[in-house]
C-alpha cells in the first residue's frame, strides 16, 4: 500500500523514461491528432427563462474528434437542460489544459460571465504529465473556491481510470491506473470539503473504455480522446449530479419559470 502511495504522488524510479514514453503517445506519427472543438451554443425555446452554464477544463470538453459535435457530453446535458431553459453555453476549455494553467487562464474569464452553472473537467493531464498529487490538490481547492464564492452552482468531473487508453505504451498503463485513481480521491476530498457535486467515474459503468482493441468504439480515432459514445457515458455521470446543481439554483429558477409562465 505504501509503495502504491509513493508511485500515486511521486515519479517512480527511472520515471523520466516512463512519463516520456506516456505522454510521446500524444505525438505518434502513426495516429492523426485530432483538433479541439467548441461546444459552445444556444439552446432550447427563447420564451423559456435563461440558463447560462460556463465550461472549463482540458480536451474532455473540447472533444476531439466528436462528429457530430452535439453527441459530446456538454451539448447532451446543454440539451436536457434545454427541455426547461433557455441555455446558453459557453465554452472557456483548451485541450492540454492543467489545473495551474485553469487557475491562470480560465476562472477569471469563467467568473466574468456571471453564469449560473459551471462544469469543470481537470486532471488528466496533470496526472499523465507527473504533477504531485498534493500540488493538484491546492490548485484544485483554489479552482473550485473562487467559483463558487460567486457562480451559484458548480459541478466537477472525477476523473476515470486512463489505464486502458489504447494509445499508452503497455509500460505506463499500471502507473496511469494508479495516478488516475489517486487523482480521482483528490478531486473527492476537495469536492466534499467545499460541497460540490462530483461526477461517478469508476464503477461497472465505465467497463466499455476497457477495451484495449476499441472494438466498441469509445475512442477517438487517435485511440486517446473519447469518441461520441464514451461521450454519451461522460453526459451520463453528468446527469446524475444535475439535480443537486439545480437544487442549488432552486430559488432563482423557480423565480424565473414563474416569470417565465406569467408572461405566456
């Protein structure tokens, strides 16, 4: 267990030549590299009352690879939501993003817009790039702090296990479980200590990404993003959580559907 820990929060011995094998799969000659997208949109009846909902993070969001762009994970949850709302999306993620890089780049911007939802996705590459876990940790305490002292309701994404991403090299998968599991516990603690709803990402639920082949198609064609059915399970564990996001908005909104009805 305690050799576990050290691997989750600390380079391994020789983990130069392991994290440079992991993350060179980003650049494989072999693979296309697919292009970050933006799922930004409106969506859902004007006469509805507005929902504005603010996306941060990494290439979760941005969906690579995700054609047509309405099966990513946020243009599904944009249009559940759109059944009630009059939404409005707006997308502040860049691929590659880690969480000092959101910290720097996207809360201001995020904050600016006066939404009433955020979703944040990120991780990912802060444990594939071998940043410790405790520094993760801080960053993602001041992320998920500055957004909820004033965006009414926040949502995190856990973080799943990148283990069985086809495109890893068979030496970083074990060492991409652990450090994904060990982030996901992370973004955990911080969630409860701030009581922010966090999305489900291990579990029977996720079995289909196991598939080191993709014979079920849940990858990209660059085998390292999700395709639009891993998507379709991302909007999945999105929607379990939406009910405490709009508990959270419960008064604004319900002022808002009555404005809405008394105008109709």
């Amino acid at each position: 267990m305690a050799a576990t820990k050290r691997m989750a929060r600390r380079p391994l011995a020789g983990v130069g030549i392991l994290f440079s094998q992991v993350w060179h799969t980003g650049h494989r000659p072999d693979l296309p590299s697919l292009t970050n997208q933006d799922p930004s949109a409106v969506l859902g009846d004007p006469s509805n009352p507005p929902l504005k909902v603010v996306l941060l993070g990494d290439s979760s969001v941005t969906a690579p690879g995700v054609h047509p762009l309405d099966e990513c994970w946020a243009r599904r949850i944009g249009c559940q939501l759109a059944e009630r709302y009059h939404v409005k999306l707006i997308n502040i993620a860049v691929g590659g993003t880690r969480a000092s890089d959101l910290i720097k780049y996207q809360v201001a911007p995020a904050i600016a817009e006066a939404p009433d939802v955020a979703f944040v996705c990120v991780g990912a590459n802060d444990a594939l790039r071998a940043v410790n876990v405790t520094d993760y940790e801080r960053d993602l305490t001041e992320i998920l702090s500055r957004l909820s002292a004033t965006i009414p309701a926040v949502g995190m994404s856990g973080l799943g296990d990148l283990g069985p991403l086809p495109r890893l090299p068979n030496i970083g998968r074990s060492w991409a479980r652990v450090r994904s599991r060990s982030f996901d516990r992370a973004i955990a603690r911080v969630c409860h200590s701030l009581d922010i709803p966090k999305t489900v990402a291990w579990g029977p639920m996720w079995k289909p990404f196991e598939d080191p082949e993709n014979e079920n198609g849940m990858y990209a064609a660059d085998l390292f993003h999700a395709s639009g059915k891993g998507h379709a399970l991302f909007a999945a564990a999105w929607s379990r959580v939406l009910d405490d996001l709009l508990e959270k908005l419960e008064p604004a909104l319900s002022g808002r559907l009555e404005s809405s009805e008394s105008l109709t």
